[in-house]
C-alpha cells in the first residue's frame, strides 16, 4: 500500500458519511440497540448472584475509564471537566444512578422484554415533566397520546392485580430516565457532552460506592470479567445514541431506537427462555406506539417555532 492510497477503515468512514444523514442515525441507533441487547443478558446474569449496585457501579467507573482518552483530549477547562452548573450536574449524577441501579434490578428479576418494555415509558414520564421544568407547552393530542401509553403500562402490570415488585423498580426507573433527560436538556445548554458523560461516570461511580460496598459479594474473576465488559459496553452503547440523534432527526431515526425491545425479546428467548404473555406484547406495542407518537408531535412543534439562544438542544 503506496503513502497516497487510503486505508480500507478510511474508505468505509468515507462511504458511510456519503450516506444520507437519517440513514447514518439509523445505524448508529441499530448499534446502540445491539450492544445494549449485549449488555443486558450479561447485567442480567451477574443479578442472579451479585448486587444490583455493585453492577452500577461497574457500569459507571469501567465507563468513566472507556471515555478517558475523549477526557483527555478535552482537559480541565471548558469543554472536559469544568462545568458552569456544578449543582445541576450532581443531580443529574445522582438521578442517573438511581435510575441505572432501577435498570439493572428490573433486568435481574424480570424477563428481558418485560424491563425494556416498561422502559420505554419514560418518554411518557416527559410529557408531565417537560411542562413542569421546561415550560413547554403541549397540547391535547400528546396528552391523550401520554394516557393512551400508561393505559399500556397498566396493562404491562397485570390487571389481573398479580403485580410485581421489579415492574414498579423498572417503572420508577423510567421516570428518573425521563427526569434525567429533561436535567440534560438543561444543562446541554451551558456544558459539552464530553462534561456531560464526564460527570455522568463520576458522579456515578461515588453515588453506588457505598451501596456496592455495603452489599458486596466478592466476584469471581469471570465476574470481574463481565463487569467490566458492562462498563466498556454500556458507554459504547451509549455513545452510538448520542451519535445517531445528534446526526439524524428524531422522528427518522427514534423507530429504530425501539428495535432494542425485538432484540430483548429474542435475547431472553434464546438465553433464559423467557416467553413473552400477551400482557407484555399488547402493553409494549401500545406504549411504543404512544411514545412514537409523541417523538412525533415534538418534532412537528419543533419544526413549527422558530429556535432561539434561550431554546434546549435537542435531547441526546
């Protein structure tokens, strides 16, 4: 190969940034949803005998050192470590973690469809709290859309009345996810997102500490091995979102976001034969189609007012 003649990784970047924008998000999303399906088996599988804290905290410092060099690259100042809402930050650390311990727990003691199902009602949980802390004004449609995605929540949790601890965790958990993504809207406004993942692992990793510690069962090395693999997955995982919103339009690109929940099915299926009822597949069909509704109304109001300085980033 002469000095002049590009290398075959150069050439495949160069055909994949040819492609049209909304096809780049969708193969980054389809990524996100593959390497989160890795994930979760693997979270699930050390929550039969580990804590779900001491997962949290494997997932936040192994993904604190996988964004190291990006860290490094950034420095102290403005743009890596030093950030102009401290508090904000914190906070949104600390919702995080809870919502990541929620996570974890949800997919240690239910079947791997039913927690990324209920999961996908924090786009629910936004509507309510978009209007409370970013006085956004929204309309009858997205509101009835919101009822419309509870009624499958409702029916997720067995109307039969036989509810389940871990589906209440896994729902209270989409709700942090849903208050963490308004706290990120926030503070995208004022810190890069390189600040935001900074602090994300950092705060991250000093909140589930000492729960860790307090319910620690000592892991095997095996153990050791997969709790790192959660780490280095979970903020590649993380890391193809961001890509595939910050490059396509949501309502593009989001449908493929929930191609994480045929992927959940399938992993449980085939690896701890869990088969879905018909409680779990019209309850997850009803709450994707409400929370693609309202990515879609978004969009459509986005669209519709003019942008201003004062105006959120789109959430990534």
């Amino acid at each position: 190969m002469t000095e002049h003649t590009p290398s075959r990784a150069r050439v495949t970047q160069a055909r994949f940034l040819a492609l049209a924008p909304n096809v780049q998000g969708a193969f980054w999303l389809l990524a996100s949803a593959a390497l989160f399906t890795v994930m979760q088996p693997i979270a699930k599988y050390l929550g039969q005998r580990l804590d779900p804290f001491q997962v949290s905290l494997a997932r936040a410092f192994f993904g604190l050192l996988a964004i190291l060099p990006l860290l490094l690259r950034a420095g102290v100042g403005a743009g890596g470590i030093k950030t102009k809402v401290l508090p904000l930050q914190l906070l949104r650390g600390v919702v995080g973690t809870l919502a990541m311990f929620c996570g974890f727990y949800a997919v240690a003691n239910m079947p791997l469809a039913d927690a990324q199902s209920l999961n996908f009602a924090r786009g629910l949980f936004l509507v309510p709290l978009a209007i409370l802390f970013l006085k956004e004004v929204v309309g009858g449609r997205r509101i009835a859309a919101m009822a419309v995605g509870f009624l499958g929540v409702l029916i997720m949790l067995r109307p039969t009345g036989d509810i389940e601890p871990a589906a209440l965790i896994a729902l209270a958990g989409a709700a942090l996810v849903a208050f963490a993504t308004v706290l990120v809207k926030i503070v995208s406004r004022y810190d890069s997102p390189v600040t935001l993942m900074f602090y994300t692992g950092f705060v991250g990793t000093l909140v589930a500490l000492v729960p860790a510690i307090l319910n620690w069962v000592p892991p095997t090395a095996f153990e050791y091995f997969l709790l790192v693999l959660v780490g280095v997955i979970g903020a590649s995982a993380h890391n193809c979102f961001i890509r595939g919103y910050a490059v396509g339009e949501t309502t593009a690109v989001a449908p493929f976001e929930y191609t994480s929940l045929i992927f959940a099915a399938m992993a449980g299926f085939f690896i701890f034969a869990d088969i879905p009822d018909i409680y779990t597949v019209v309850g997850a069909l009803t709450i994707v189609g409400a929370s693609l509704y309202i990515v879609r109304r978004e969009a459509q109001a986005s669209r519709a007012e003019p942008v201003t300085a004062n105006d959120p980033k789109p959430d990534t």
